[in-house]
C-alpha cells in the first residue's frame, strides 16, 4: 500500500489576532501569537510551506440564512484553503460543512469588563444611607412637627417643633416641657440616636475605604443587570459564541443571546479586544484564554474577567473535507500535545500578558487631586453659604422688627 505524503504547499486561513495568530510583518517570515508557532511547529514536523490568507469579511465563521457560511469556515468549506486556525470552536453544526483536526486546546467562554470605577467622593454623605431610608427620615422629619404641634394645642409653631427635631438628630438637646406628650418624644430620640449613630458608623468607614460601583460578576448577575437596561453584552460577529449560548437551553443564557440578536449588539474584530469598547458599561463574550492573552490573569488583569462559564468548546484545525492528509494532522497534534509544547506556548504567551499588566498597574499611582478632597471643600462651602444666609437674615429680620415697633 502506498503511503501518502503530506502536500509540500498548504493554504492557511486564519485571522489577525494579537497573541492568537499574528501574520509575519516588517521583515519577518514566520507568524507568531500561539495558534501562529504552532502552525510552525506542524510545518516543521511535516515538512510542509504555507501560504497565509485571510477571509475578507475577518470572521472565525457562522452560517447565513441561505446555508452558505462565512469566514474561516467558509473560505475553508469552499475549498479556498486547506486549513483555518484561530482557536476555531469545534460544534456539530460546523462538521456539517468542514472537518477538524484531534482537539489541543478549549475555548472556556466567558465575559470581561472594565473594573468597578471608584464612586465620586463628593456625594460621599449621602451613601450611608439608600434613596428609601432617606425618603422615610425626611418623611419623619416632616410629620412629627406637625403631630407635636397637634399634641400641643398649637402653643408652638410648626418651623419651631421642625428646627427642635431636627436638631435631636445631631445629638442637640431639647427641653422636654414643651413637648406634651413624653412617650412620643422618647420614641423620637430613640430614633434619632439609631440613625445619627449608625450615619456616622457607615460614613467613617466609608471614608476610610474607598467606594466603587457594583458591576456583574456572573452570567446570572449579567442578565439581571442586561434586564434592567443597566449593561450591554457585546459578542463577537459570524462567531460560534451566540449559536452556544442558545444551545446550553438555560434561560440565562438564551436572555443574553436574543438580547444581542434583537439589538445587534455584534462588535467587529478589529474593536474585539480595543480599549474603547469596555470605557462603557459594557461586557464582551470572549474566550477565557483570549482574554488572558490580552488582558492578563488576576491578580494583575487590567480588566474584570469573570470567573463564570457559559460553555466550553474543543479546539481544533478546521480541515476542508477534502483534504488528503487528515489523520497526519492528527498524529502531528497528538505528539505535541504529549509533549506538552502547546501549554508551553500557551504559558509563553500568558506570562508576557502578566508582565505588561503588571508593567501597566505599577504605572497606577498619582498625586492627589481636587476630586479627593472635593467632598470635603462642598461641605466647608455649604456651611459657609448657610451661615452667610443666615447672618444676613437676622440682620434683615432685626431691622424689619426694629421698624414694626417704631411705627408704635
């Protein structure tokens, strides 16, 4: 039987991803990124060229209504290129169009955003407390005037029994004579040393810790915030990542995927992994490896990458059906598995993720600036404002008072 020999030539498709598959530029002839070296090390194996290509539309590949597929499947499938490889997902869907190679890797999908931002400081005094315990004690503050004021057969008035109150909530005594009922004004100081105490309990730890804003840490959590209006999830476009979220059959996930559908929430690869996209409070569907490679690894990530998993897909090289030599390409990848280069590809290009992000956090540090003293100067000013007001309105009232009594 005569055995079959590997082509001399293979057209590879793949896409321009940093860290993944990065096409040979400014005088160099070899790809790099981990999907790239790998490439070099079947090529070397199997002495074999390559000639690189790339899809026009820049997708890893999805089906269209009319069954005809994109990207690297498609160019794959209409015999355009042997081979495709990107972290290409292996599903049953796609078997249906192309072959794959044994699987060397996983794409484990997850999302990313940026981190929680550090709440203003400025409206610090008002985060003891949420919008509802403040609504009740303005409420409180409003009412018990006028029940005192009731009580008392209107000997005092109501701005009288009001400033009286309103004092007891910042520790002012009050003379208990001029409230008639004792039982109710026990009940009142009883609540105004809860909620001054426990004010000034929370906002001394809040200003001793700094606050920042809650942002989802879970699929469940990112539905609930996508259900609110609060998040929008960007996913990659001709991916297998929606097709799968709509294949696991959890609501959670089946919410997520139609939400992106119906609002085309689709980001194209060049703004993939751009800066710009996670300025916003936005999530972006991405395979967990992608994200380390662009991003880093906790503790020293420069964005938030969740810990969740929606599902995970076997990774391989797409092969067109007709290509001689599969099961080489198989052999091939199960030795370099066995040996354990792929992971030492992987972990090359994760430790260079970890030292630019550990390059970038150690560039973190700054002066202090206005907006950390802001909340202080606002209040200072405040007082001041109140203080002059109320200086010029005694002066105001005394005169006027003055003149009443002279007209007499």
């Amino acid at each position: 039987m005569k055995k079959t020999k590997f082509p001399e030539e293979v057209v590879v498709a793949s896409l321009e991803v940093k860290q993944v598959f990065e096409f040979p530029k400014d005088g160099q002839t070899k790809p790099g990124g981990a999907e790239g070296k790998l490439l070099q090390l079947l090529s070397q194996h199997l002495h074999f060229r390559y000639k690189l290509v790339t899809p026009p539309d820049k997708q890893w590949g999805g089906q269209h209504k009319n069954g005809s597929w994109s990207g690297l499947i498609g160019i794959v499938n209409r015999g355009e290129a042997d081979l495709a490889m990107c972290f290409s997902g292996i599903s049953e869907k796609r078997k249906v169009a192309t072959d794959f190679t044994e699987p060397y890797s996983e794409n484990d999908l997850t999302f990313a955003t940026r981190f929680p931002r550090m709440q203003p400081r400025a409206y610090a005094y008002m985060y003891p407390f949420d919008v509802f315990t403040w609504t009740g004690i303005l409420i409180m503050l409003f009412l018990m005037p006028l029940v005192f004021r009731l009580l008392k057969a209107k000997k005092f008035s109501y701005s009288y029994f009001l400033l009286k109150l309103y004092g007891t909530l910042f520790n002012q005594p009050v003379v208990d004579t001029q409230f008639s009922s004792l039982i109710l004004l026990g009940c009142w100081w009883y609540f105004s040393i809860i909620i001054s105490a426990g004010y000034a309990a929370v906002l001394s730890s809040l200003l001793t810790v700094p606050i920042y804003e809650t942002l989802p840490t879970t699929f469940e959590e990112l539905a609930s915030s996508v259900k609110r209006g609060d998040f929008k999830v960007l996913g990659p476009l001709r991916a297998a990542v929606v097709p799968g979220l709509y294949e696991t059959g959890q609501d959670k996930f089946v919410y997520i995927a139609s939400t992106i559908d119906k609002h085309e929430w689709y980001v194209p690869l060049n703004k993939y992994m751009a800066e710009e996209t996670y300025q916003h409070k936005t999530a972006i569907l991405a395979v967990r490896l992608m994200l380390n490679f662009n991003f880093g690894r906790a503790p020293l990530a420069t964005k938030f990458i969740s810990d969740d998993t929606s599902f995970i897909l076997p990774v391989g090289i797409v092969v067109n059906k007709k290509f001689c030599c599969k099961h080489m390409l198989d052999s091939a990848i199960k030795k370099v598995n066995q040996a354990g280069l792929y992971l030492r590809l992987i972990n090359e290009h994760l430790y260079k993720a970890w030292f630019n992000a550990f390059k970038e956090d150690s560039d973190t540090h700054r002066p202090l600036a206005l907006e950390d003293i802001l909340a202080g100067l606002v209040i200072l000013l405040s007082g001041y404002c109140i203080s002059l007001s109320a200086f010029f309105i005694e002066i105001f009232y005394f005169h006027l008072f003055k003149r009443s009594i002279n007209k007499y």
